[in-house]
C-alpha cells in the first residue's frame, strides 16, 4: 500500500446539530476505520484522507450516520501524524 494516492482530505465537525453521542460514537469508528483520527477539545474534529475511488462511499457513509457539515480539502497521501499540522497550515 505505498503507492496508494490520496486526493481528498475532509475535515468533520464533530458536534453538528442533530448529531447524538451514538452518532459521534459511529463517526469515530468511520474515521479509525479509514486511518483518520479525531481532535480532542471543545471543538473537536475529525480528519482523514480518503482515496479518489472511495470518495463518494464515503460521503454517503457520513449522510447516513447523519454527518452533513465537512470541508473537503486536497491532499496527497497525508500521514495518519500530520494530518492536523495539513489541515492548521492551510488556514
């Protein structure tokens, strides 16, 4: 797998209205299933890049657990650590 390439990174926001600890629980799970990892804090995100081909299981993934908020950013093949240093340094 290490010439898998990645070409987008979500950033999710892991309090959104209507989301339950159920659905945080399940969007926690989604995220560590795809190699991602959750911020801690008051505002906690969640981030994790996704393959091209897998992009759109994704998204219907988040729909369904009720996630509808998340900013869609390119990326190439971010490791699992600089994941959120990726995500700070675009602001």
């Amino acid at each position: 797998m290490t010439n898998v390439n990645f070409g987008s990174t979500y950033k999710i926001p892991v309090s959104q209205w209507g989301i339950n600890n159920t659905k945080k629980i399940l969007l926690k799970n989604l995220i560590a299933s795809h190699n991602g990892i959750v911020t801690k804090g008051k505002d906690s995100y969640a981030i994790v890049s996704i393959a091209d081909k897998k992009d759109i299981g994704f998204i219907r993934k988040l729909s369904k657990i009720g996630y509808y908020q998340y900013k869609k950013f390119e990326g190439e093949n971010i490791p699992k650590d600089k994941l959120e240093s990726y995500i700070n340094s675009l602001r």
